[in-house]
C-alpha cells in the first residue's frame, strides 16, 4: 500500500506489544511500516526481537545523559533520522517532559493495561484484583503530560475470573493487548481515531474482545 505511515516504537524490556505490530505490519496493507525500534535501556529483550525481525533496533540510553531533556533530544534526533511520522509507546518506562510530549502531540499513543480512567500507573492487575472489578482490560490512548491521561482511542476489556491470580490477568490482559494495538494503530494512521480533543465517538461491539 502507498502512502504508509513511517512509526517508531519505543520499548522499555521484552517487546511483546512491539512484536505484535511489527507481525501486522508484515502485511503491505497495513497502514503502517515500522521504521525502527528504540529502547531506553540497552539489555532489553525487545531489541534483539526486533533485530531478529528485520527491524532497524537501537539503545538511547538514558542514563548516559545528564537530563531528561538531554536524553529526549537524543531520542527525538534519532527519531528524525528515521524520518517518524508516529511515534508508539509500548513498555516504554520513561516519563517525558511535556514540551517533548506537545511536540508530538496526536502523533504519540500508549497502550496501558487497565481499563482507563481506571487504574493508572504501575501494578494495574493487583489494584483490579483488591478492588473486586469483574472487568479489567487494556486502553490505547493519545499520550499527553499527565501520565495515562490522553485521549481515549481503543479498549478492550476481559473478564475477571474467580481465582485468578495477577499473572493470570496479566496474561488475559496482555493476549488482548496484541489484538487491540495493532487494530488501534491501524485507526489513527488511517485518520479513523479521533484526533486529539475530539469527542470519543462509540462504537457498540467494535473493538471490544471479552473472552
Ligand atoms: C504491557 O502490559 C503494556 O500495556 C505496558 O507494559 C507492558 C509491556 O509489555 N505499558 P511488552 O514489553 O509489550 O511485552
């Protein structure tokens, strides 16, 4: 397909949500190619993943800079490099400075295991177990300063089964992960989600996996 998307994916450590789009992104259909992987800590596993996939991969390693800032105006140089029209947060553990986060504003998304505006932050499936929810899931949104704040694009929601531990959820969870973001990202890069500020427009039935 012409006039594909260019994104980059910006990992953290084991790159399963990673690996899920760079497999849609095999078909030439998908509206978007992968251009390059990045990870924040050099010993990720997702890197080596990537690599084995054909993916350009790289380390900008946070700790050899001074700053946050120093760091993300490394990360954005090798963003241009790859010439990135989008960018996707998956596992990707760094907070960024707003002024970063506005310079790619509807163009960078996050995928966050919890139901949104549920459970932001670390420790989701815990925090879904000791509230009793019999509904947990997986959130693609916008990302904007306030961290798990942005612009809701996608969900997709499981059940909460009795005697699960947090692994098991993790799991549940982390299986319709790999379903959601490659549809979600299909979404923007098609102009389908709503852009940035827009009213989140509701599709009963779509993209809703409960299983
Ligand atoms: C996923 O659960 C994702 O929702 C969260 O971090 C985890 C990353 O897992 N933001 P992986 O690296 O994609 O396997």
């Amino acid at each position: 397909m012409k006039g594909r998307k260019r994104a980059a994916i910006l990992i953290s450590g084991r790159g399963s949500n990673m690996a899920a789009l760079i497999e849609a992104a095999r078909n030439p259909d998908y509206p978007v190619e992968i251009v390059a992987v990045i990870s924040n800590r050099p010993g990720a596993p997702g890197l080596a993943r990537a690599r084995e996939a054909g993916i350009a991969a790289e380390a900008v390693d946070h700790k050899a800079f001074a700053s946050r800032s120093d760091f993300e105006a490394a990360l954005e140089a090798r963003l241009e490099a790859h010439v990135v029209d989008l960018v996707v947060l998956a596992g990707f553990m760094r907070l960024m400075t707003a002024p970063f986060v506005q310079s790619w504003t509807g163009r960078m998304i996050n995928i966050h295991p919890a139901l949104l505006p549920a459970f932001p932050g670390l420790a989701t499936h815990e925090r879904a177990l000791e509230a009793g929810v019999r509904l947990h899931g997986c959130t693609v949104h916008y990302v904007t300063p306030g961290m798990d704040e942005g612009p809701i694009i996608a969900q997709a929601a499981v059940p909460v089964l009795p005697g699960d531990t947090a692994s098991d959820l993790a799991m549940r969870v982390l299986h319709a992960e790999h379903k959601l973001y490659p549809a979600a990202l299909a979404r923007v890069a098609r102009g389908e989600a709503p852009v940035m500020g827009e009213r989140v427009e509701i599709v009963p039935g779509d993209l809703m996996f409960c299983e």
